[in-house]
C-alpha cells in the first residue's frame, strides 16, 4: 500500500507539471474530460431513475410485498436526489461575482446533506410500517383463534413481474455504481455511494418478497412471512445510516477540515519548484475544506532587497498555478522576508 501511495503521488505531480500535445496540463486536460462523464452519468441516472421508479411501482402494486415497496420508496428519493444534484450542477456554473464573489461551490455539499435528511425521514417511515407489520404479524401467529382480532396475513404475490424488475433495478445500479465510484468528485461519490446502498437493498427486498410469498403460500413454514417486514425494516436502517455518513463528510467539509497530507505534499512540490532562483524559503503550507473544494495558503519567503514589483509577480503566478489544480476553489500566496513570527501570528483564529 505504501509504494501504491508513492506511485499514485508521483502520477499526481505529473498529471500537474507535465503539458500533453495541446499545451495543456494533463491534469487540466483530464478535469474537461472528467465534466464531460460527470454530466453524461448524472444524466443516465436521472432517466433510469424515472424508468425504475415507474416499473418498481407496478411491481410493488403487483407483489403487495412491504419489502419491494421500501424499495419503490428509496427509488423515489432517488429521482428526487437526482433531480436536485443536477439542478446544484447548474447553479454552480452560474456566475455572479457581484452576489457571489468566490462563486457557489458549496452548494452542492448543502444540497447532499438536505437530501440526506429527506432520505433518512423516507426511510424512518417505512420503518414505522415494518413494525406495525410486523407486530400484526406475530399476533397473527400468537392468536390465530382470537375472535377479537382482526388482523390477517398481508397478501404477497412475487410473481415474474416484481422479480424482473428488482433484477432489472440490481444490474443496472451496479452498472451506475461501477462507472461512478471512480470518479473523484462529491456529486459522483453521493451517486456511486446511493448505488451501491441501491444494490444491496433491493437483493434484499428480492429475497425477503420472494420468501414472504413463498411462506403465504405454505411452500415454507408460513411464520417465514415475518422476514418481509423485517427485510424493509433491515433496508431503512442501512439506508439511515449510510446516508448520515455522507451528511456527516459533507458538515466536515463546509465546517473547514484540513486537506490530506498528501494534497498539501503536492502543493509544498509546486512551490518548492515553481521559482527556486527566487524563493528562498516555504514557511507554511495549508489547505481546508471550504465545500467540495479547498482554500490553499501558501507563506513563501523572497529576498529582502526585491523589488516590489517582481515578488508581487513571483507571487501572482504562485498563486494561478495552485488554482489550476482542479480541488483547490482559491488560494492566497502571502509574501514575506522574515520566518520568525509564527504561521498564526498574523491572522485571527476562531
């Protein structure tokens, strides 16, 4: 793992310093062609979202099975969660520097953690009605002669129709999650993470439907019909918790986490590299989290007797060439001659 690390840094600083055959870096090059597939798999998500959500709901009419229908129900909150991933995307590329002068990258986080809470309030529902199902359920089985009770067995019927379409639904979000996860991006790492939560779920509601169908018809013992509420039960709560994690990596990036010390490794090489006729020291080097991207400041030290107007230069071009990394929304170069005062002294902390 450790030489896999280096490779991949030295792959990095390439991908930055290195120009292809347009005269571009390839790390420039790369994010235009990493856009493109971004919006072409937002797209495709947002289409087979709508057709899911339209067959799963025949299948859930179809099956009567409280494990599809949680499913049908994440679908829909998918659509929703696609809808309003793409509607962030083009809100982002507007500008308007008088309103917004650093622009609206951090949008898109926001927009993650509301989908995050309307995800979990879908599923904390359909847990509500596995119990109540559940509960009818047992007292079924507990008090089959109760004259009292009026509860009965709820009517599952997993016929070829709910089976085709949770098969469908399977294969093609494990075709979205294997084209997204590899992606390096908030939008598509909420969309490979939904996918794979997608998968996972609806192999379970298969499975529970199927034996909750095959336990009413006596095929096995009938108490087996439990497992379906049990099956959406199992779903919404792993839905709940992956979607906290997501909300919780996105309140730590808009709260201003530190970069990885490998990204602050990449931008301590660039400056190293950048002017080492002039600058004669690095004194910090810091990056955080402010949204998706990072805020970079860099404290490099010149020459006492410079003129003012080479180190601004110097500093300017420092400055262009750390915002060319595609992570970074801005970053600030502070020029200085002396190194004894301490990273903190000159600004307010809080």
């Amino acid at each position: 793992d450790f030489y896999k690390n280096q490779l991949a840094f030295i792959d990095s600083l390439e991908a930055m310093l290195l120009p292809n055959a347009d005269g571009e870096n390839t790390g420039t090059s790369g994010v235009k062609r990493r856009d493109r597939i971004i919006k072409i798999l937002t797209t495709a998500s947002l289409i087979i979202n709508i057709i899911l959500v339209i067959i799963k709901a025949v299948g859930a009419v179809i099956s009567n099975s409280l494990s599809i229908i949680s499913s049908v129900v994440d679908s829909v909150v998918d659509l929703l969660s696609s809808i309003i991933l793409m509607w962030a995307a083009r809100q982002i590329k507007k500008k308007n520097i008088y309103k917004y002068p650093t622009g609206r990258a951090r949008l898109e986080p926001a927009a993650i953690i509301i989908l995050s809470v309307i995800m979990c309030a879908a599923s904390v529902q359909v847990i509500f009605e596995s119990v109540q199902t559940f509960a009818d359920d047992i007292e079924y089985f507990t008090k089959p002669y109760n004259q009292t009770s009026c509860k009965k067995l709820p009517d599952l019927d997993m016929s070829i129709v709910p089976i085709v379409v949770m098969v469908l639904t399977i294969v093609s979000k494990a075709v979205l999650f294997l084209l997204s996860y590899r992606i390096d991006n908030p939008t598509m790492s909420a969309l490979a993470e939904d996918n794979r939560n997608d998968v996972a779920s609806n192999i379970v509601a298969l499975v529970c439907g199927l034996i909750g169908s095959y336990a009413l018809k006596k095929k096995i013992r009938q108490e087996a019909i439990v497992v379906d509420p049990i099956g959406a039960l199992l779903i919404s709560v792993y839905v709940i918790t992956a979607w906290i994690r997501q909300a919780c990596r996105q309140v730590r990036h808009l709260t201003g986490v530190t970069a990885e010390p490998s990204f602050l490794q990449l931008i301590t090489h660039l400056a190293y590299n950048f002017r080492p006729d002039a600058v004669t020291k690095i004194d910090t080097v810091r990056a955080f989290h402010s949204g998706t991207k990072f805020l970079v400041e860099v404290d490099i030290g010149l020459p006492s007797s410079m003129p003012l107007a080479i180190a601004h230069d110097i500093g300017e071009q420092l400055q262009k060439e750390i915002e060319k990394l595609d992570n970074v929304e801005r970053a600030f170069v502070h020029l200085d001659f002396e190194f004894t005062h301490g990273p903190t002294d000159e600004h307010k902390t809080g």
